[in-house]
C-alpha cells in the first residue's frame, strides 16, 4: 500500500464545474496535508493547506479533511481551463519532518 | 517566483562523473527540504535541513549522495558517481519558523540528465 494514494486522472471537467480531487493516505499519525498544483515542467505550488478536520475555504478552493477515513480532498468551484495542471497531495509523516506526496492527479478543464 | 532560487537549472553529464546542485532559500526561512522527482511521480524526499543540522535523510539514498547546509542559508546536494538512474528533477523547498507551521515553497529545480 502506497503512503499517499491519489487517482492519476486524467479528470476532465468541463469549464465552470466543480472538480473534486481525492487523497487517501495510510499512516494514522499524520497532521499536516497539504495541495500543490503543478504545471507541466514547473516546480509544484502551493495552493492548500489544512491541519484540522473539516473544510477549509480559500476563493475557489476548498480542502477538506477527514481523519477518522485518513481522507483529504480538495474541491475547484468555477473550474477554468488554467486550473488544467497536476494536483499533488502531501502529507507530513508523524515527527513533522518527513514530507510524502502522492503521484498526483492531472486535471483537464475544457473550454 | 517563490524567492527560492536553485543553480544550475539544467545539468548533463555523464555516468560516472560528480555533480553539485546548489539551494538558495528564502533567506528568512530556516527549514529547507531536498526532493527528487521523476516524470509521472510526485516529489521523492531526500533529506530535511533545521538550520545547519540535517535531521532526516531518506533511507532510499544510497552513500552516493550527500548534502550540506554549512552556515544554515544555502545548501548543496552532491551526486558522486552518476548513474543513469539518478536522472531526475531535484527540487529544494523552504519554510519559515512559524511553529506548527508547515508549509513549503519551492524553487524552480535543476534537471538532471545522465548519459
């Protein structure tokens, strides 16, 4: 079992919809989870973060959090087509140093 | 532009030589991470700096890497001996010392290809 787990898409989504993207991970100790969006050829940017259960909202994004399941997603409301990109997942292993990401999930937003 | 810079950006050499890839963080942050990243995968760690102190290091490196943070600002990451296999993207992130405070930025890379 991988320690980040996250569907490699492609998602498609049509301009204007909502994307859900999701992430399972596997070690029960962990306390921080993160969203990076990374571009083709591009290093990964950080667009999330979320360190407690429930949902956290930042503009058209929104994370989510649910450890009793050890699940994190991350909507996209008004998907645009420059959301078109891999979302990365990320996770701190318990002792707060070791970070692990997931492989990511590429996101095409049609025009 | 996160403020984290890395030198060189691209590095081709061949198997068997050295190569030293150099992080500058952004300079308030004292906490810097080294990934390694191969295309279709997420960033791989390597090794986790505090400062000057390397706390962590991944047990997936073999003795052919090292890294270095001398003064606790910039950090190189030498490969001795390339292989074909260490072709990747090297990727160097920062964090602050905000406590409980997680969040990491990223420079641009250094790709590196071995042939």
């Amino acid at each position: 079992q991988k320690e980040v787990e996250q569907n490699s898409g492609p998602l498609s989504v049509p301009e204007g919809a909502i994307a859900s993207l999701n992430c399972t991970y596997s070690d029960r100790g962990s306390q921080s989870f993160f969203w990076y969006r990374q571009y083709s050829g591009k290093s990964p940017e950080l667009i999330m973060f979320i360190y407690s259960n429930g949902d956290k909202e930042d503009g058209r994004f929104t994370a989510q959090l649910n450890k009793a399941s050890q699940y994190v997603s991350l909507l996209i409301r008004d998907s645009q087509p420059s959301d078109s990109a891999t979302y990365l997942c990320a996770v701190i292993s318990p002792g707060g140093f070791k970070t692990i990401f997931g492989a990511g999930t590429r996101l095409f937003v049609k025009a | 532009d996160t403020g984290v810079s890395q030198d060189p950006r691209h590095k081709i050499t061949k198997r068997g030589q050295n190569v030293t890839f150099r992080c500058d963080p952004i300079s308030e942050h004292n906490r810097l991470y080294w990934y390694r990243q191969t295309l279709g995968q997420g960033p791989e760690f390597l090794t986790y700096f505090q400062n000057e102190a390397q706390l962590e290091k991944s047990r997936l490196l073999s003795d052919r890497f090292s890294a270095e943070r001398p003064k606790g600002s910039f950090s190189t990451l030498e490969i001795q001996r390339t292989e074909q296999g260490d072709s990747a993207m090297y990727l160097c992130a920062s964090l602050g010392t905000g406590q409980g405070h997680h969040e990491q930025y990223f420079g641009p890379g250094t790709r590196l290809t071995v042939t």
